[in-house]
C-alpha cells in the first residue's frame, strides 16, 4: 500500500509538469486552433537561458523569473512574426509550421549551448524526501503541485476577472465578433502565445533539473502533455490540469506495476490518446458546442 | 445635417469576382438610412466594407474622417457598432460577459449602469445574463448582438439583416426598439433589410442596391410609394 501511495505522490508530481505544459497548449489552442508542436522545444529553449543565467551565478529565483519574462516576450514575437503571416492558412500548414519550429529549436539549443548534457543545473528548492508512515513525498512532488495550484489561480483570476481576459475569451471564441466591438484580437493571440511560453519555461526550469538538460529533453514530457491535453480536451484549461494529473499517475502506476512496460513507458500517452480519438473525441471536459441558430 | 458617414466609389471584390462597382451614399447625423437589395447585391459587403471586415477601394469617411484601411477594431473604437448577420453573439460567453465586451473600447465607470439599462430594454436578456450566448434562441441573441453594440455608446450603428430568421412578432418589437433608440439616444443607424417595410418604417432615407450599384434613393415615404420598388420588395 505504501508503494502504492509513494508512486501516487509521484505521479502527481510529474502530472503536475504534464499539467503545465498541457495548459500552454490550450492556451494556444483555445485562440489560434493551433495544436503547438513546437510547445516542448519553446520551454527547452527557456530552460538553456535558464541553465545560461544561473551558470554565470545568478541566483536561481531571479534566473527563474527572468526566463519567465523573456519567454514571454519571445513567445510573443514567435506569434507575430512566425505565425501572423500564415494564420488564415490550412490546419496542415499550421502543424507544418509547429514542426518546422520544434525542428529549428532544437538545433538552433545545440549549435547556441552545445549538444553535451548540462548536469550543473540548480534547483530552486533543496532535494529533499518526507517519509509520513511508508509514503514517500519528496519536495519535487509538493513544489510542482504547489506551483501549479498557483498558477491556476493566476490564470483563473487573469481569465475570469479582468477586462484583459474577458478580452482574450471573446477572442478565443470569435474573434471576428470581438474586433467589430473593438477588441485588437492580434494582440489576444499574442498575449496567449506569450502565455504559453512562460509557462513552458516555468514547468521547464522547475522539471529539467531532476533529469539533465539536453536536446532531448523535453520530447517524451511534451508527449505526455500532448496525451493530457487530448484526454481533458484540447479547449478545457481544468481538462489540462485534471488530464496531467490522471496521465502522471497512470506513467508511475504502469512503471511500477507492469514491469514489461517500464522500457516502453511511451505506451502510456499514445494509448490513452487512441483511446480518448475513439471514444470521446472533445475529451473529458472539452466542449461539444450547444449552439443554436 | 452634416454627414457622418460618406461612401463615395466603393469598389469591392472577392477574388475575381467584383461585388461593389463604386457605390455612393451617405448617413447624416440622426438618421436611420436604410439598403434594399435582393440577395447577392451586395448588401452585406458593403457593410463589411465600412467596418473593415473586407478589402475595397473608394472612399469612406466617418466623422469626417477617412476610415477605408484601417483596422476593424480602430473603427469599431471610433464610434462604428457593427451587428454583423447571423447576430455575431460571442456563445461561449454569458449574456452579461458579451455585453461587458461590447464596451472594451470605452474608459469610462459606467459599463454596470448601461448594462442595467439594456436589461430593462430587453428584460429577456436580465433574465438570462448567467447563460451562455449560444443557448438562447435567435429573437434572444438578435437583442443581445444589439444591445452589445449599444453598450460601446456608438454613434453609428450598421445593422446587417437583423430580422433573418426570425419570427414576425419578434421581428417588429426589434424594429419598434430600434425606432426608439434612434429617436431618444440619436443614434445613427445604417439598416441593411430585405423586409423593407419594416425597415422603411423606421426609416428616414433609403437607397436601393442592384448588383454592386445603387439605383434608387429617396426619403423612405418615396421608396415606399415608388412602383418599382413596391413590386420588387415591398410584394405589392
């Protein structure tokens, strides 16, 4: 039972990241229709300025929360200057684009920062594990729960309670409706791309730390994010963080339970996507739209 | 009367295909001016075209002001609503949230004052502002797309077919309001109609658009006494 429990905490922990990066993908969904492929290699660039700034002695804080701000801006800047000139273009050659971002970064992260694995990086909290009863929680799992809590609350308030995000809503709906009453819908899709990208470099600088930063390592996390968006629904934010949760946890479980797995713990993500495709399309928490005419 | 909107050679076109060949008219300060037009005249383009919806040439002035080329939430900011056909109510928002939205582009601290005002205009609509936009039925969303309009405190007002699809009874108490508004607030309104008695009803000048040009115009008891114009819309 104790194991159990431990491999639940666990799975939190990592569900929590999943979370994270999966709600950067609604976010860029829910206003562009964009399915972000390149979501990953945005926060692996984030996490190398990361790996960058607190490698010339920043403290780690600081070095956090300016990646944050840079991502922001640069996320921003991807939107208008990648994105703007092919927005009104075919879904396919949108995913095209992602690809061809998420190829370009992640070459540009090793001829900028080199290829080798970068282990020096810095935690932000000290490595430490609690053991109430058998269970074993370690300050991981808290710190990535609780940073997620607080960045849904963020965004709930950003959303729900101020005229910014009334705007970013409208726009995320109809964006044609939204600009006749005046509402720059351009910048809406800036500010969701801007979004995203911190929050990427956010769940970046607090998860690469506890398994290396190379080229490599945002591929399988940005997988299981994927998965975690598709089983909440592409267009549901608490789908993101409820689909992360549920993908966390069934990654620990099958490694744990189902040693044949353990090699293959892909399996995971990629079937849960097939089985969500098949049985319910919008995800668990994703909109069929009521709408009448 | 000054003119607050002039349209002069309004030329537009969807790829090959030209839509408007230099249309020209004009709304004053106070009126509601109305387009007759069967389908495909080019109606709603025209419109488009004011808001900055579609590309087109010619020229468009508000507020003595040339407006042609530039972004549509720049015009809706100075002073143009817009209820686009098909109402254009954002659904996945509540009532209350889409009327919130209709006033982004003012400063002002009487957004809650004017809201309250649009549910005792349309009590339907207090009776509802918890509920999504799209689940309201089409009379229902028609108030709310132009109650959302008013809420940016235009000074014009395009309305694009507002009776489509919508049952007579409903479509005359939304005219009746519309003549209400536009006596008691002033706003100028540019209705774009095929019931065109309704529409002349509440009228004070009319044009009558043929494949991308305007081949009548008048006061609206001309257009309703001309022949042609009783034969091909008003079906007398």
């Amino acid at each position: 039972m104790s194991l159990f429990l431990t491999q639940l905490m666990n799975g939190i922990g990592n569900g929590a990241v999943y979370a994270s990066l999966a709600l950067a993908l609604v976010l860029i969904y829910r206003t562009t229709g964009i399915l972000n492929f390149a979501q990953g290699e945005m926060a692996l660039y984030s996490t190398y300025l990361f790996w960058y700034f607190t490698d010339r002695g920043m403290p780690v804080v600081v070095a956090i929360l300016l990646t944050m701000v840079l991502s922001f801006i640069g996320g921003a800047a991807i939107e208008r200057v990648v994105l703007r000139p092919v927005e009104n273009s075919s879904p396919l050659v949108l995913v095209i684009v992602t690809i061809g971002m998420f190829l370009a970064l992640n070459s540009i992260v090793q001829v900028q920062f080199g290829a080798d694995i970068k282990t020096n990086l810095p935690r932000a909290y000290p490595k430490h594990v609690w053991r109430p009863g058998d269970v074993q929680i370690s300050a991981d799992t808290l710190v990535l729960v609780g940073v997620l809590i607080v960045v849904c609350f963020v965004l709930y308030l950003l959303f729900q309670h101020t005229k910014l995000g009334l705007a970013f809503r409208a726009v995320s709906s109809n964006p044609e409706s939204s600009r006749l009453v005046g509402v720059p819908a351009g910048r809406m899709l800036m500010l969701g791309w801007a979004l995203a990208a911190a929050l990427g470099a956010l769940a970046g600088c607090l998860i690469i730390p506890t398994i290396g930063l190379q080229a490599s390592s945002m591929q399988s996390i940005l997988v299981f994010s994927f998965a975690a968006a598709a089983l909440g629904g592409f267009d549901s934010p608490l789908g993101a963080v409820v689909g992360g949760l549920i993908v966390g946890v069934a990654q620990s479980l099958t490694t744990q339970y189902i040693k044949s797995l353990s090699d293959i713990v892909l399996i995971v993500p990629f079937g849960l996507i097939l089985v969500v495709l098949m049985v319910r399309p919008q995800g668990l928490f994703g909109t069929r739209r009521v709408e009448r005419v | 009367m000054s003119a607050l909107l002039e349209v002069s050679e309004l030329r537009a076109a969807y790829g090959a295909v030209r839509v408007l060949h230099g249309v020209d008219f004009s709304v004053n300060e106070g009126e509601v001016v109305v387009i007759l037009g069967a389908n495909g005249a080019g109606k709603t383009t025209t419109l488009r075209a004011i808001c900055g919806m579609v590309d087109a040439h010619g020229r468009v002035a508000f507020a003595g002001r040339a407006v042609l080329g530039r972004k549509p939430e720049q015009i809706a900011a100075a002073g143009v609503a817009h209820v686009p056909q098909g109402r254009g109510t954002i659904v996945d928002l509540t009532v209350v949230d889409n009327l919130r939205i209709g006033a982004y582009s003012r400063r002002d601290k009487e957004v809650d004052t004017d809201i309250e005002r649009w549910f005792s205009v349309f009590p339907r609509l207090g009776e509802r502002s918890g509920q999504q936009a799209g689940s309201m039925s089409g009379g229902e969303q028609q108030m709310l797309a132009i109650a959302r309009a008013m809420m940016a405190r235009p000074k014009l007002v395009l309305l694009d077919e507002p009776s489509l699809g919508l049952a007579p009874i409903v479509t005359q108490m939304l005219f009746r309001t519309l003549g209400d508004l536009n006596r008691d607030d002033g706003v100028s309104m540019l209705v774009v109609e095929q019931n065109a008695n309704l529409a002349l009803g509440i009228a004070t000048r009319g044009y009558v658009l043929e494949t991308g040009t305007i081949v009548t115009s008048g006061s609206a008891e001309d257009l309703a006494g001309n022949d042609e114009v009783r034969r091909a819309y008003l079906g007398i």
